[in-house]
C-alpha cells in the first residue's frame, strides 16, 4: 500500500496496488462463456421412445378368452370349466399355427395360486403368448 508524504518537494511514488478491474472483466468474460457453453456439452442419448395410448386393446379373433372369478369359478370363451380340462385344452390349441394368444381376464380379488396353475399349464403345454387384461384406469 502506498503511503503518501507531506513534502511537496516530492511527488507521486509508484503505486503498489493492484487493479482488479482487468481481472473481474476477464472472470465476468469466462462466466458468460461458461454459461452458454454448458448445455452445450450435455451427453444426451436420442431414443424413439413408443407412444403409450389409452385406448382399449382391440383383440384379433385368434385367441382364447380365459377368465378367472374371484370365487375360483374358470370360463375358457365364456364357457364354465374345470381346472383338469384345461391341459388338453391348452395341447390342443398350441398344436395350431399360427399359436392363439392366452388373454386373461382375473378378478380384482381373485387368488393367486388359480392364476399361477392356468400359467403354468399353458407354459407346460407350450403357449408362449399369455396376456393379462385389465381395465385402464377412469379419471
């Protein structure tokens, strides 16, 4: 720091201070490069990404309505069956070409373990299409 004397003989010595104003221009400069240039440099990954719709799923005529009531009653295309009749059922319609889609329709409050045993057939007998339908949420 500069100290200055009472003698008027004397002038102005060399100041010692240093001017930071060069410098904040330059940080300031940086600054605004830095922020236009930031996003800039995101690695983004471009996905065409599926559209999901709310429509309902319009089924094709090739495929097996297989519902489940929350009491354990079974329907294979609306028709009442039991649990034994499904493995020939299920041999019979995997031998077909093109194979038929499984869509199963189970209550809210039905139990797992009918669910599982119908999946598991149809898996042993060779369906490998099996879909579950719900219904899509209402507003």
């Amino acid at each position: 720091m500069a100290m200055g004397s009472f003698d008027p003989r004397r002038g102005p010595g060399p100041m010692a201070d240093i001017n930071v104003v060069p410098l904040v221009d330059v940080m300031l400069v940086l600054l605004v490069v830095f922020i236009i240039t930031t996003p800039l440099l995101t690695n983004a990954v471009k996905i065409d990404l599926p559209k999901a719709s709310s429509a309902p799923n319009v089924t094709k005529p090739d495929h097996i309505e297989l519902g489940i009531r929350e009491n354990g009653d079974l329907y294979w295309d609306g028709e009442r069956v039991a649990m034994d009749q499904f493995a020939p059922r299920f041999a019979e319609a995997a031998k077909k070409q093109p194979q038929p889609e499984l869509h199963i329709r189970a209550d809210r409050h039905a139990e797992y373990e009918p669910v599982a045993k119908v999946m598991s057939l149809a898996a042993q007998a060779g369906l490998t299409r099996i879909w579950f339908v719900t219904e899509p949420d209402r507003p």
